[in-house]
C-alpha cells in the first residue's frame, strides 16, 4: 500500500509539473485559467536589464531615456499580447502604428521565447552606443532565457517564437525611426537654437549639470507620442515673470530661497533620492520603469500584465517627457538660481548643478505623476511598496546624504515626493512641479484609456 501510495505521489507531481511547463508555451486558444500560471520572470528580468543598460550608457538623457523605455515596453506588450485571452493588441491604437507581424493562428507559441527574443533585439537597436561588454550582457541573458526554455518546449515552437519576436521588433524599430527622436544620442545638444533673452528666461547656468552650456533637445515636443490623445494636449499657462515683491511670481521664487536654507534632514535625503542625474543613475524614466519592475515583484501578475505593465509605464513616462518639452521650450522658463541671484541674494547657491534645459515645468514631477496614474489603475489606490532604486549608492559626503530605501503607501505618495525634490533642490518652484503633477495626470489617463482589453 505504501509503495502504490509513493507511486502515486511521484505521477501527481510528475503531472503537475508538466502543467507548469506547458503553459509556457500556450497558444491563444488555450485555457485561459491555465494562462494566469505564466510566469513574469523573464518580463522582471528585461526590465532590470534595461535600466542598467541605461545606467551604463554614455551620453544619456532624460529624454533619450523616456522614448528608449516607451519602445522597451510596447515592444514587450506586442510580442506576448496574442498569447492571451484577455488583451489586445495596440496595433492600429498608437500614433501611426498599424499592421504589426501576426502570429500563425492554430500555431503554438512559447511566449517567453518571443519576448525574449524581442527586447534583446529592440534593446541593441536603441542602445547600439552601448559598450561591447553591455552588449555581451544582453546577449547572455537572451541566451539564458532560451535555454531556460529548450527541455519544455520544441525546436519548431522556439524556432517560430524567437522569430515573431523578432519580427515584432523590427516593425517597431521601423516606426520608431520617424517619430523625431531616433538615435537622438547622437544629437544631445543644438549649438544652433537660439535661446529668447530678456527678464525671465532661461540662461545656461554656471554652475550646470552638463558640461555643455547649451540646452538639451530642444525641439524633443515635437516628437509623435504613442497615444494620439497626447499628442494634441494644450500647453499649460504658467504665472508671468514679475520681480515686484508683492507678485505671485516673487513669492513663488522666495518660498525657493528659503527652502533652500532650510532644509531638514529628510528632505536632504528626499533631495538626493529624486535627483537621479543621468551621468550618474539611469535617469527619471529609468527610476519611473525600475518602480514598475517593483510593483511587478510586489504583486506577482502572470506574464501579459507584467509586459503591460512596462507597456503602459514606459509609453506615459515617453508620452510625459515630449509635453513637458513642448511646454518647456514655448516659456523658456528661468530657473529660480537667476532670479535669487539677481533680485534677493547673490550669495545664494544651489543644492546641487542646474539641469541644461528651462523650468516650466517640472520633467520629474509630469514622469512621475504620468507613471503613477498608470500604475494606480494597474494595481490599485492603497499599493505600499518599497523603492531600492538606488541602495547601494556612495554616500553624498558633500550633503551627508546616504541612499537609504523608501517606503511608500502608494504610487501617488511616491510621485509627490518625486516632484517635492526639485522644490527641495532649489530648481524647480511650486508652480512647477504642480502643473506637472497635473499635465502627468492627463497623459496617463489618455495611455489607461487606450483599448487594452478585448
């Protein structure tokens, strides 16, 4: 008795784990229960590559950053979208998008294999500046994951996935070429834009975070956005420059000034953690998709809402970054260091270099707010979660600053305190990161509203 018992035992778990196995490679006429046991991991592993590919990636850009994680998203979306009974493609929904590879109906896929496949090509082709040791890295994980994938799934099977992946990716590249920010690496910097002088406009600063005096991108608001709602947003009003005492304008640079030279412990640390200096970390997009990859971990979805996931994040911190552009070079908004100099306290100094590019308005707090709006329709108001985006990073001797982990009781606590740090850094105002917030809100709500569902 006890044998046929051990006997059976071994068949249930033999039984099991050939379920497991199976679902790996489902088709989109499968079951759709068995559909929610797929894994996310290799979706979670994309993502942290990418975001050390950007962190590693000379001449990056906050710019640059957003599109790359717009195209890393989309591209992982599209490559397992028809492997589940639940969502729908975007092809035909986005800024020019249509008639993407389709799959071969009947014909089983292992989705894995065809996400795999994907982001490795899409993130080579973004990154191609990348170093050849980067490039290894992408290779090795795209080879891990397929062996991962070769003792459940067969030669034809990975054969027809890898290439749909593929196939997936290139049509993507060919897209991207024309939306205005292809290989925009290569052009950071235009010696040519002539910046508008006078009171109230921005300057290249003197003490600047980029070695170049010259501003960043300055035609990036007119790129294409991925959902035509945000493409035809208005620009935002902002307070007109007035240096009386008794203005709005004065009392918003003022409330700056003393920010400055009062800041508390915690909001040192606050300072520090939203900097995210692109020569230094993988930038504002990069910490937007990297709390995606935490909010994945957090809540454990099956595979199509992990790659959803990226998609929606990573398309409202690209859609977010070409409105805040378009905003910042119709103002040419100066930044509060002019303005203090001049009118209040020339002994005034910021907390840490000026970004090369205008004001209004806050680029972190439209990111942040923009993710966050698409997160909190993913998972949920009440989401606590913990960002280790940057543990591990040196203390700031200069401030006393070390990178401690976050805790947050929700994606929207998390954006506020993303647009409060430029207040606390002294580079951004209050009006600033409130339009943000506000303009972040709409261009997330237009990327949610996107048919994602059958």
């Amino acid at each position: 008795m006890l044998l046929d018992f051990l006997k059976y035992k071994v068949s249930l778990i033999t039984v099991v784990v050939m379920v497991v196995n199976t679902t790996l490679c489902l088709g989109f006429d499968n079951d759709a229960d068995l559909a929610q046991n797929q894994s996310a991991s290799a979706a979670i592993q994309w993502g942290q590559m990418t975001v050390r590919i950007m962190k590693q990636t000379p001449n990056g850009s906050p710019t640059y950053g957003s599109r790359a994680v717009g195209y890393m998203g989309l591209t992982m979306y599209e490559t397992v979208v028809n492997g589940s009974p639940k969502n729908k493609s975007l092809d035909g929904q986005l800024s020019g998008l249509a008639n993407l590879p389709k799959v071969e109906k009947s014909k089983k896929y292992n989705w894995i294999l065809s996400l795999n496949a994907g982001q490795s090509y899409m993130l080579k082709q973004l990154y191609e500046h990348t170093s050849a040791a980067n490039k290894a890295s992408i290779d090795s994980l795209e080879n891990l994951i397929y062996q991962s994938q070769v003792s459940t799934t067969s030669q034809e099977v990975r054969e027809r996935s890898v290439k749909y992946g593929q196939e997936i990716a290139q049509a993507i590249v060919e897209w991207s070429k024309i939306d205005g920010g292809y290989q925009g690496y290569k052009r950071n910097f235009d010696s040519t834009y002539q910046l508008p002088k006078g009171k109230g406009y921005w300057k290249s600063p003197p003490k600047g975070q980029s070695p170049v005096a010259l501003p960043l991108h300055p035609y990036w608001g007119n790129n294409r956005t991925f959902a035509p709602a945000n493409g035809v947003l208005a620009v935002p009003e902002i307070i007109k420059f007035d240096y009386h005492e008794d203005s709005d304008y004065y009392k918003q640079m003022m409330e700056v000034y003393h920010k400055r030279k009062n800041l508390t412990q915690e909001e040192k640390e606050i300072a520090n953690w939203w900097g995210d200096d692109p020569s230094q970390t993988f930038s504002p997009p990069g910490h937007s998709y990297n709390l995606a990859t935490i909010a994945i971990k957090n809540a454990k979805p099956d595979l199509f809402k992990a790659a959803e996931t990226y998609a929606r994040v990573g398309m409202a911190v690209a859609d977010a970054f070409i409105n805040c552009w378009k905003c910042k070079y119709t103002y040419h908004a100066e930044r509060p260091f002019f303005f203090i100099f001049y009118n209040v306290d020339t002994m005034w100094d910021l907390y840490w270099p000026e970004p090369p590019f205008p004001a209004f308005y806050s680029g972190h707090a439209g990111q942040a707010s923009a993710s966050a709006t698409v997160l909190t329709n993913l998972y949920g108001d009440n989401f606590k979660f913990i960002d280790n985006s940057h543990v591990g990073r040196p203390k700031d001797e200069e401030h006393l600053v070390e990178y401690k982990a976050r805790s947050f009781n929700s994606f929207w606590e998390s954006a506020l305190e993303s647009a409060n740090s430029r207040l606390y850094g002294g580079i951004h105002t209050r009006q600033d990161n409130e339009v943000g917030l506000s303009e972040g809100k709409k261009i997330g709500h237009n990327i949610n509203t996107l048919a994602w569902r059958r």
